[in-house]
C-alpha cells in the first residue's frame, strides 16, 4: 500500500470555504495515470493537482473528476501554497513543469500568491447555436481561446442571470465556456462552464482568466485589472498583462490536510 500525503487548500479565497476547492498531492514519482484519475474521482473536487520534485522545482499535473487537462490556475496557486507554506517555507517562488503547457511559477505578492501563465490567444467567431441555446443569451462578441468559448454580455447582471443547460451544454465541442461582461466593482466579472470536463460551473478558474486578461486588456486600455468569478462561492483576482504572459493573483486559504492510501 502506498500513502500520498494530501492537502486541500481553498485557491482566490476571500477566507474558508470562498474561491475554489483544490486537492494537491504529493508524490516522489508519477502515479499510473489511471490511478491518478481514480484519486481525482474520489476527491470529487474540481481539480486535483499531482506534484512531484524536479530538483528545486516541480512537475505538475492536473485532474478533474473525468479528465486529465492541459492547465489549470487554481490547483496551481494551491500547489504553489502547499510549497511555499508546508514544504519549502520561506522560499518566494516555486517553479512548476507541465508537460502541456510549459513552465508556470507561484510567488509571493504581499499578502497574495500570483501565477505566472502564457497569455492566451483570441479568434473572433460565431457563438454556436448549441451554446446560445444551452445558455438562453444574446451575445455581444464571442471568441475561441486555447480550449474554450468567451462570450461577453452586456452587464453584469446578465452574467449573474445566466441558468445553463447542464446536459445539453456537455455536448459543445469545447473544454468550457466563459460568460463575461464590466463589472460593477472591479474590472470585470465572469463565470465558467465546463460540465464536457466534469464540472458544470467551476467555482473560480484560473487558467480562464489568460483568456479574459488580454480581451479586457484591449478594451479598457489598461494591463493591470481586478476581477470576480460570480460563483456561488466568489472568488477575487487581481490579473496583469504581460505579453505573452498573464499574471494572475489571488489569496489562498488551507482547509484540510491528510494521507491518501491506495
């Protein structure tokens, strides 16, 4: 029997039980990957991150209760907690490896944690009627990122009206999809939908926000902005454009820490 010791931490969390919900486990090598899922589906958790030491740094990947994903921002800044805080205390940065999607490093932001991801690229296109009809919206604009569909509405209220389809949406080809729109208190707000990867609205989604990071960016003239995921848990993030990399910020919170026996 193997133990592999497990922590849950609470990723862009205003304080215990706010932002989004991330297991990490910590492994001398990689587990069989079907193993991996296995954890994952038990966890029953949004994302589980499994680490691994890599010298100094660390590789990285990433599991949702179905699927294996090719990144994910709030497992990581709960990985980058995990380190920074239990296994390495006293360090300022961690560097992570993907096999997907390169290298990502954590550091410390005074109070915060801020990721280091690659910015994501936009395409203007036409919002899939599947889509349009599972969300019950009128799209102002729509685009296709690296894995997902961004679509802006016209207010903030109308992303926090937005009652999907769960059953129809699983069938979009897409990893999710993104509702967007100004905020009335921050930059912007959003929501994200992935019930294809297992999770029919994910609480706060890192990896959504090098999407909406550069499409803000260009319309409110400004590299540095403050954000909301609308969930029903919330989470706040503070996101900078950088180029080809998107900074993306936000508090973390321990909730739980134990051994996984498989």
């Amino acid at each position: 029997m193997k133990s592999i010791p497990v922590f849950q931490v609470d990723a862009f969390a205003d304080g215990p039980f706010t932002g989004n919900p991330a297991a990490v486990c910590l492994s001398g090598d990689w587990l069989p990957g079907d193993v991996m899922q296995k954890i994952a589906a038990e966890n029953n958790l949004a994302e589980t991150a499994f680490i691994v030491p890599d010298g100094t740094d660390y590789k990285i990947r990433w599991f949702t209760p179905l699927v294996e994903v090719d990144l994910c921002g709030h497992a990581t800044l709960a990985s980058g907690f995990v380190v920074l805080n239990n296994l390495n205390p006293g360090a300022k940065e961690v560097i992570f490896h993907s096999l997907y999607s390169g290298s990502l490093s954590v550091s410390h932001k005074g109070d915060m944690l801020e990721l280091n991801f690659p910015t994501d690229t936009l395409t203007r296109c036409q919002l899939p009627e599947l889509i349009k009809k599972s969300l019950d919206i009128n799209p102002v604009e729509c685009f296709t990122g690296r894995s997902d569909y961004l679509v802006m509405l016209k207010n903030e209220a109308e992303v926090l009206n937005v009652r999907p389809d769960f059953r129809r949406l699983a069938s979009a080809d897409s990893r999710g999809v993104i509702v967007t729109a100004k905020g009335n208190d921050v930059d912007f707000v959003s929501r994200f939908f992935a019930p294809q990867a297992g999770i029919d609205e994910d609480p706060v989604t890192g990896s959504a926000h090098t999407t909406l990071t550069p499409f803000w960016s260009s319309r409110l003239g400004k590299t540095t902005m403050t954000a909301r995921q609308l969930s029903a848990r919330g989470g706040y993030l503070e996101c900078t454009l950088k180029g080809d990399r998107t900074l993306i910020a936000g508090r973390a919170v321990l909730y739980l820490k134990g051994v996984i026996y498989v």
